[in-house]
C-alpha cells in the first residue's frame, strides 16, 4: 500500500536527484488532477473510450515515477473500459483521487 511515499527510493530507483523527483511528482498531480475531471466526466456518461484515453496515461506516468497503487488503480479502470465492463468506476476513481491526494500532502 502506497500510505507513505519514500521519495528518496523513487529517487534511487530512477537515478534521480531528490528535487527532480519533487518536480516530477508536482507535475504528475497537476496533470492527473486535471485528468481527474476529465475522467470523472466520462464515467459520468459512460464514455469508455475517453475512460480508457484517460486511465491508460494516469497509468503510464503513474507507473513512470513508481506510483504502484495508483498505476494499478487506473489500469483496472482501463481494462474495464476496454471491454466496456461494467464496474465501479466512481468509486475507483475516488479512490485514484485518494491515492493522488496523499501524494500532494507529501
């Protein structure tokens, strides 16, 4: 479970300095924040391709900076809308913006 994120392992992970992984996270919550309400918009009308648009690049750059519970949160949105399943996609989505949030109250 992602409750405490270790920014320094990020950092080695991805051989990086401690402020770029910084950088990298505040961009990452600005640009899945903002894909938030766009896939809260699609779930609302059940717009799987945008569902799908949307999950598959919170899941990739989640993936990117080693954000586990939230890449693996967005890929089951992703493979749901893929197969037009029908899932809670509300309430992974408020879990996404859960998992999200913690990041920013880093």
């Amino acid at each position: 479970m992602q409750d405490s994120l270790d920014i320094q392992k990020i950092a080695d992970e991805l051989d990086f300095d401690l402020s770029d992984v910084e950088m990298l996270l505040d961009v990452f919550i600005e640009t899945a924040e903002e894909s938030l309400e766009v896939l809260n918009t699609a779930i609302i009308t059940l717009n799987y391709d945008e569902i799908y648009n949307v999950s598959h690049s919170i899941k990739g750059s989640a993936a990117n900076l080693k954000l586990a519970k939230i890449s693996d949160l967005a890929k089951k949105l992703e493979l749901a809308a893929a197969s037009k399943e029908e899932i809670e996609y509300k309430e992974i989505s408020l879990q996404l913006s859960i998992e999200i949030n913690k990041i920013k109250t880093r």
